[in-house]
C-alpha cells in the first residue's frame, strides 16, 4: 500500500511517487472531473439533502448488496454521485417539478452507488486488489499534481494527508471496476457476428397494410354462438351456504332449515364461509356457465339447476368447502334479445372463445386477399371501404436493436409487438414485391402486408453499422445489462422507496 495512517508511512510513500513518477506527464483526468464536478455542484445546486432537525443520528441507508450497506455520508462515493447528478439537472428544476425532479436525482445517485457498491463487492470477493503500484501511478497521473506536464511533488505534498488518503483509495476503487468493466465487456467479438448484424439492414422493404381487427367480431356473431350453445347462457336465482369444517357441520345445518329451527338467511349469516353470507346466502341470478366455479363438476350443475323453486339441494363438494343451495327461481332459457344477456355473452366468448374471433377476423384477412389478387390492392381497398397503413423502409431489425431503423420507430401502432414475432419477420420479407402475404395474428389484430419495394443499402453504410457495433454498441448493451443485473439481483436489498419517504418526501414543498 503506498499510503498508510501513520506520517511516516506518508513521507515514506511521498518519496516513492517523486521518483516513480516525477518525469511522467501521462493525464489521469476522470477523478479529477468528478472532483471538480463535485466542488461546483456544492456551490451551484440547491442542497436537497435532510435539514438538520434530523440530527446526526439519521440512518440513510438506502440498501444493501450481499449484506453491504449502500449509505450516503458526506463525502462518499454515493455524496459525489448525487452532487453530480444535481448539478447537471439543476437547470430543469422549479417549484412545480422539485418533488419529482429530486426524486429522480435521488434514485438514480442510489443506483449508481449501488452498482458501484455491487462491483467493488465481488472484486473483493474474487480476491483482486489493484496493485500500490499502479495505483501510485495513477495518482501521479492526475492533474492537479501536474505542473509543465510532469508530476510535481510540491503540489503532491500541499494537500492535507487524509485528502491525499481518501484520493488514493478512490483511484485504487476506480481501478478495480475498470478491471472488471475489462473483464466483463472486453470479451472476444466474434467477427462473423458483427458481419451478421451488419446484413440485417442490407435489405429494406416498405410496405402498405391493412388491419382487421379481432375486437370488430360482429353482434350477428355473438347472437349466433348464444344460438349453438343456449345451454350455457340459462340463468337461475339460487342462493348458498358454505362451511369449510366437514360435511356433518352442513349437513347438520342444512336439517336445521328444513325442520324450521332457523331461517336460510339466518344460518347464512351466522355459519356461511363465503362470499354470499352477509347477504344471507343470496348468489342472484347466475348463468349456467358462472356456477362452475363453484360446481366444478358438471352433473352437480345439472341437478341443481333441474331442482324447482324454493327446493333445496344436497350437500355438494366445492371449492370452498361442502355447500348446499336453495333455489329461489328456477331455470330460465337466455333471450337472445335481452342486451343484458347479450352482454354477458360477449364478456363470455371474449373471455373463453376468443380463438373463435381470431378465426373469424383470419376469415375476413382472407376474403381480402383473394380481391386483391382479382382487382389489386387499391381497388380492393377501395371497394372493401378499409384502411390502409404504410411504414418503411425497413430491415429485417429483430428485437428493434437501434443500430439502424426500427419497428418502433414507425407510425403504425399495430406493430408495437411485432420486433419481436419471428413469424412476422418471415412473412415480412419472405413475400414476393407486390404481393398480398398471408395473414399475419399480432395480438388483437390480424394483418395482411402488401410490400411496395425493395431496396438495398450502400455497402459503405454496412460497414458503418458493423464498426459501430464493435467499438460502442456491444459494449454500452453489456453495460447496460450489468448494470440491471445488479439492481435486480437477489443480493441487493432496495429500501430506497421506504428512506426516500421517510426523510426526503416533504422537503422543498
């Protein structure tokens, strides 16, 4: 270690530097920005930073990684990190956004000496130390030790000493996460791998669209289905009694109303464990098709419903427990022409046979087709009376990666899930120039794509796109990756919510 606590050691280590590094005038200059940073942002950025009534004992501790604490102190890491993030915000703060705006500056500080405190950990773990030595060579390196572009010892010893020993431990910290920054984004990239994300902007397509919506299923539809499956949509007013002990507990019950010891509604409400009790068992009125969640089994349906008015059921199985009904009116057939009734059964197949509307707006997709291969697209658009979207050019872009145009990036709205369909890609680019493709499901949607043209990009902007990906983008995605892997680690306890609160939440106002 080239500074310890003691003086002696300092003069020691002083000595060290001044013949290590007096004739180097290699620039170390990221701490000495953060520094500096730091220094203007105490002077220009409105503190945001609990008021003295706290008193000294106030515990920010934000968090923890691997049992670490993630705390701000004065002077630390997380302190420096805020105080940067505050001045470079500090221009879009006012009275109306202040509550949000600190925040944000907050949260991400937090994060920041999360990440810092996270990678600092499993350096430890991992046994890595920076070397004394390059630490004191990057000390040396830094420039307010720098005079005529050599390291100075003058300036060197004129900081007090314990600045000089927070400074060395911030550079040997600094060391560390660049060592491991090395490890984790310097890997190997495989040439043929960039060459592959280079050809996937090759070629580009436009295209022209036309959307059918699966939400469009017509009432005709929905009267239909009530039609085939009638059975269903029968209604019946029963009320119930749950117990959740034993069947013997409802049995006895169940004897109690029938000898007239008690009324239904009486025992419901002293006895049921369901959600019905404080109604006195009251259910109302219930389409067949609702009673199997309570009935799972469809022969015990099939009974109680066959059972007259003011009639009791047997003890039934439910989910809930052993249970028994009374049936206040018996079963009715749906009217079709009821809106109530027609409501229901839109909820119904919305909800179960919504393969049955995909199917049928794949039958309208289809219809289309087969006019546009007669009349061509135009006219068929015209004579259908639907509309037609456009976007592109584009490339087969897989997962919108931002090298080059996405799918986000276009005004069609329907294709906000579409990055990522393999599927869709294939029909996208698979289907011949002015061609219907087949139809396309992206979620409540079905579309038919009708590519306009395509066209190939200069072999100079390939080559752009494949530099780019080997000098910056594989490695801000890989950071970018890190730095969630962190935050969402099992090992990183997030109280920032709860501190932020506590402490934070009223300052300003």
């Amino acid at each position: 270690m080239a500074f310890k606590e003691k003086k002696t050691a300092h003069e020691k280590s002083d000595s060290e530097l001044v013949r290590r590094f007096k004739t180097r005038p290699f620039l170390f200059i990221g701490t000495f920005i953060v520094l500096v940073i730091v220094v203007v942002a105490f002077v220009l950025v409105p503190a945001i930073v609990p008021n003295s009534g706290f008193g000294r004992d106030v515990d920010l501790t934000f968090g923890y990684y691997d049992k670490v604490a993630i705390s701000y102190v004065p002077g630390n890491y997380f302190a420096q990190y805020y105080e940067m993030v505050a001045r470079y915000r500090q221009n879009t703060m006012n009275s109306e956004n202040y509550s949000y705006a600190s925040y944000q500056i907050w949260r991400e500080a937090f994060e920041g000496a999360a990440i810092h405190t996270a990678i600092l950990h499993e350096m430890k773990k991992s046994g890595y130390t920076a070397p004394s030595k390059m630490v004191d060579r990057d000390v040396a390196r830094l420039p307010q030790f720098q005079e005529n572009g050599r390291f100075s010892a003058a300036l060197y010893r004129q900081m007090d000493d314990n600045q000089r020993l927070s400074l060395w431990r911030q550079v040997q910290e600094d060391i560390a996460k660049e060592h491991f920054h090395a490890d984790v984004t310097g890997l190997l990239k495989p040439a043929a791998e960039a060459e592959f994300i280079g050809k996937m902007a090759a070629a580009q397509r436009s295209f022209d669209m036309t959307v059918f919506s699966v939400d469009s299923y017509p009432e005709a539809e929905y009267a239909a289905y009530i039609r085939e499956h009638s059975d269903l949509f029968r209604s019946v007013h029963l009320s119930m009694i749950t117990v959740n002990s034993n069947e013997r507990e409802a049995r006895k019950i169940l004897d109690s109303i029938k000898n007239g010891e008690t009324t239904f509604e009486d025992a419901a409400r002293a006895y049921s464990k369901d959600d019905y009790a404080d109604r006195g068992g009251d259910m109302g009125i219930k389409m067949i098709h609702e009673l199997s969640i309570d009935i799972p089994e469809e022969t015990e349906r099939e009974k109680l419903i066959s059972l007259a008015r003011d009639e009791y059921s047997d003890i039934v199985k439910t989910g809930s427990g052993w249970s028994f009904f009374r049936i206040e009116e018996a079963v009715q057939e749906a009217d079709a022409s009821d809106e109530a009734v027609l409501e229901k059964v839109r909820t119904y197949v919305r909800n179960f046979e919504r393969g049955r509307m995909e199917d049928w707006a794949i039958a309208q997709a289809e219809s289309f087709i087969t006019l546009v291969n007669e009349l061509g697209l135009e006219d068929a658009i015209a004579q259908q009376g639907i509309e037609k979207r456009s976007f592109g050019p584009v490339p087969i872009n897989y997962g919108n990666v931002d090298l080059f145009t996405t799918l986000a990036s276009q005004p069609v709205s329907e294709l906000s899930a579409s990055a990522s369909d393999e599927n869709f890609w294939k029909v996208a680019f698979s289907t011949p120039v002015e061609t219907p493709s087949r139809p396309v499901v992206q979620g409540s949607n079905v579309l038919v794509l009708f590519p306009k043209e395509e066209t190939a990009i200069e072999e100079s902007a390939i080559e752009s796109i494949t530099s780019t990906f080997n000098s910056y983008w594989l490695s801000y995605v890989s950071e970018q990756a890190l730095q969630q892997h962190f935050i969402n680690s099992p090992k990183m306890e997030d109280k920032f919510i709860d501190i932020y609160f506590r402490y934070f939440m009223n300052q300003g106002e």
